[in-house]
C-alpha cells in the first residue's frame, strides 16, 4: 500500500488545504477513502490525493540559496518606482 497525502477545497474559490495522509492500494480507493475519512461532514467540494513519493520540496537548510533575494535588481520592487504627483490615491 502507497501513503497519499489529501487535500480539501472546503468552498469553491478556495484553495486546497492539505488534511492529512492515508495508505491505499490505488489512486482511486485513496480519494474514496479521503472522502470517507475527511469529509463526513459534507465540508469539502473538492479533494485531491497526491502520493507521497511524488512530492519533491526544499529543504530548510537550503532555503538561503534556493530564495536568492536578486537584490541586485532593485526594479523588482514597488519602491524602486516613483509616483508622478498626478496620480492620486494609488
């Protein structure tokens, strides 16, 4: 058996919010079981189920070289701007 991770959109224009995990032998029995597990209630419109092992992330200890801030490139930035004074409430 796989270990899948759920998500549930609790309202539509929501995002998914991730709920918690469960073991199933398919994709398909894992979304029947998040619906069983996770939504008695009727709180969700939509779930997914993602493997587990499909998941790639960063790492923390990575997280100085992975987010390079490009502080060179100051243009990025609103504040890098300036308002021309004919422009009101912006």
């Amino acid at each position: 058996m796989s270990l899948y991770e759920v998500f549930i959109r609790s309202r539509r224009g929501l995002d998914h919010k991730h709920c918690g995990s469960l073991h199933a032998e398919t994709p398909e029995l894992a979304l029947e079981y998040a619906r069983d597990v996770y939504t008695r209630r009727n709180e969700g419109v939509s779930i997914w189920v993602v493997k587990s092992s499909d998941i790639v992330a960063s790492q923390e200890e990575d997280a100085e070289s992975f987010y390079d801030p490009m502080d060179d490139k100051p243009y990025r930035h609103a504040t890098f701007y300036t308002i021309p004074e004919e422009v009101k409430n912006l």
